[in-house]
C-alpha cells in the first residue's frame, strides 16, 4: 500500500469546491499539521504529496468470490 498521491491541481480543486488557491492553503495546512509529510508541484498542472509517516492507510480486504470482507490497515511506505 502506499501513502503517495497525485492530481492535476485544477480538478482536485473543482472536485473539493475550491479554488486552486483554497487547495494551496489547505494543502500548507495539511502539511503544518503533519498529515502529509510533504507535497510538490509536478509541472504547472499537477501536485504530488505523501502521508507522513504516522498515518495508516487503510487497505480493502477480499473475500474469495471478489465480495468486500472487511478494512485492514497497512502499514504505509516511507517515500
């Protein structure tokens, strides 16, 4: 499981409701409070981060027909 992420900046922000700049400021955010460990423009149009270290991610457990069983958590990777 990993703990990365990457969006084109304008639909992440059209998704959220907000303005690239509103994402900007909750991505600083996010990132003063240690949610994510750290974030990066890709280009003009894309941004990248990573979940800090603390962070669990969780991960969808399957049954053997496909069905959803259960959420375990993983431990993330360090980037």
């Amino acid at each position: 499981m990993t703990n990365t992420g990457s969006a084109e900046r304008d639909l992440l922000a059209r998704l959220r409701g907000q303005s690239p700049q509103q994402l900007q400021n909750l991505l600083d955010q996010l990132v003063r409070s240690r949610l994510l460990a750290g974030r990066r423009h890709i280009g003009d149009e894309e941004i990248s981060w990573h979940l800090s270290p603390q962070i669990r991610v969780a991960k969808q457990q399957f049954n053997g027909d496909g069905t959803a069983a259960s959420y375990g958590w993983g431990t993330p990777s360090i980037c």
